[in-house]
C-alpha cells in the first residue's frame, strides 16, 4: 500500500518521490543525512535519506551497495541541489544527561584489557574519552568527504545539543517533507528548502566525478533525543549500542576508532582550499541548532 511518510530506520537508506515525507529518529550517536533536489522525471525521486551509526558511515552513506546512501542517491538520476546532515557533537560522551561516567568507562577497560578495575588509570580513561570524540569526529569528516567526492556539494552541518539528549522527539529527529514546499527540518528546525520538483529538469546525478573541497566549523550544538535507533533487541541501557562492550559511539569491532591513525585527517573546524583546475566547489556548512 502507498504511503506518504517513510521511516528510515538505524544503518538504513530510503528514497522518495514529491508526494512522500521521509524521517528518522533516535539519531543520539548516529549521523542523520538527506539529499534532496530536482527528479529526473515526472513522479521520480527527489530525495534520499540515511540514518548510519558512528563505525558503519563508509557502508551505510558511501558503500558501493545499491542499498548506500550516495547508490540510491546516484540511481535516481535526481539532480542535487543541496545536502542536510545531523551529527551529534564530538564530546556526547562527556557532557549532559548522556555523559558516560568514569566507572562505567573504568569497568569497560577493565573488561577489555582482562584486568581489575582498580588497575585502571585516570590517563586510561581519558584516553578511552578521547577515543570517543575522534570516532565522531571521523565519522562526520568521512560522511562530509563522501558528500563531496560523489556529488561535489559539501553538507549543511547541525550537531546536536548535548543538554537535550534522552529528550523525546523532534530532538534526534531528521525530516524531508513532501513537496509542494517540502522543507529539510532537524530537531524540528528548518534547515533548507527543498524545490519543487519539474518534470524532466534533473541531469543524472551520476554526472559528478571530480573532487571537489568543503569546509565546515566546528562547536555547534542543536539537540539529541536518544529515544530510538539501538536495535529492538539490545538490553544495553542508553548509551550503548551494538553488541560491543563499549559505551555509545565507539565502533564496536576495533579497539580504536574506524579510521583512526596517527596521521589522520584534519580536527573539526579545518578547511581545505584546492579544487580542480577550472573547478569550483560548494561548500558545507556547520550551523546552530537549538
């Protein structure tokens, strides 16, 4: 049966036409993406939404997948005339009602490392913290990189407030409504406007191919509600996702963060400056939401 609102739920992708409303909930530590724009043909999609947790943003936003995030959107053959993105802040884990407390993180090492929690260091910890906040960090900066490689339009950019996590919706909520005057709303706000869509106006959005760069700034906030997301059958308390032992945030099937390395990629709030010869980019953004 035909509906007109779709929910996208957690390392999923959906796409819709102009007559349907796309959603996600729960986002907490997850990224919440949508692009949107002119359908290549009458009735044909004009948007695309994911909801991808922190250690899985290569396969759910950029996998080669027909499933993934820049496939749908590639197979569309939509034109894209902008990008949204909900992320949540890089220290979720350290401040508001989502904070991970040191004993729960002391007892998380000590169950890695085989060893008594009293064995735990304070340097430990803090490392483990920070570990946290370089896997958000790397997971905006690769779906952002994803954005711009494949479509040469880097992401507006929210991060959610620390202080409403564990609210009930629209925090952690993103929403594509259907045209005419479809909007892009994240934690209830508006974000962009999506064009309505005209027949035949779209050029494949395959048509991409060079590299483009993209900047986006770094301490803002919006708001999180950590409602929804986790799998029905997980007994972990919030916080914690996954089958890992580890809390919320952190890629479940490495010690460190997806991507992490010691040469890694620019801090949050970097910006590049090269294009191609004769190129030009659009740039992503990082806005306030509260």
């Amino acid at each position: 049966m035909a509906t007109d609102r779709i929910n996208v739920n957690q390392d999923g992708c959906r796409a819709a036409n102009a007559n349907t409303t796309l959603e996600t909930q729960g986002l907490d530590t997850c990224i919440g993406i949508v692009a949107f724009g002119l359908p290549a043909a009458q009735g044909g999609i004009n948007k695309v939404m994911a909801h991808s947790s922190t250690g899985r943003v290569s396969q759910v936003i950029g996998g080669s997948q027909s499933t993934s995030f820049v496939q749908q959107v590639r197979n569309s053959g939509m034109q894209v005339t902008g990008i949204c993105m909900s992320c949540p802040r890089h220290d979720r884990n350290d401040h508001g009602p989502g904070k991970i407390s040191d004993e729960t993180i002391r007892q998380a090492i000590a169950s890695r490392d085989r060893i008594q929690p009293s064995q735990v260091t304070a340097q430990q910890i803090e490392t483990f913290r920070d570990g946290f906040r370089v896997a958000f960090r790397l997971a905006e900066q690769e779906a952002v990189r994803i954005c711009i490689d494949n479509f040469g339009i880097g992401p507006v950019t929210i991060r959610r407030d620390n202080n409403n996590v564990q609210r009930p919706p629209p925090y952690g909520t993103l929403v594509a409504t259907k045209s005419p005057r479809g909007q892009v709303k994240a934690e209830g706000q508006k974000m962009a406007d999506i064009p309505d869509p005209v027949a035949q106006a779209a050029a494949p959005a395959t048509g991409h191919s060079s590299h483009h760069s993209g900047s986006h700034s770094s301490g803002y906030g919006g708001s999180s509600s950590g409602q929804g997301g986790y799998p029905a059958s997980s007994s972990k308390p919030s916080g914690y996702s996954g089958s890992s032992s580890r809390p919320s945030g952190y890629p479940a099937s490495s010690s460190k963060p997806s991507g992490y390395s010691a040469s890694s990629s620019k801090p949050s709030g970097s910006s590049t400056s090269s294009k191609p010869s004769g190129g030009s980019s659009k740039r992503g953004t990082t806005k306030v939401v509260r």
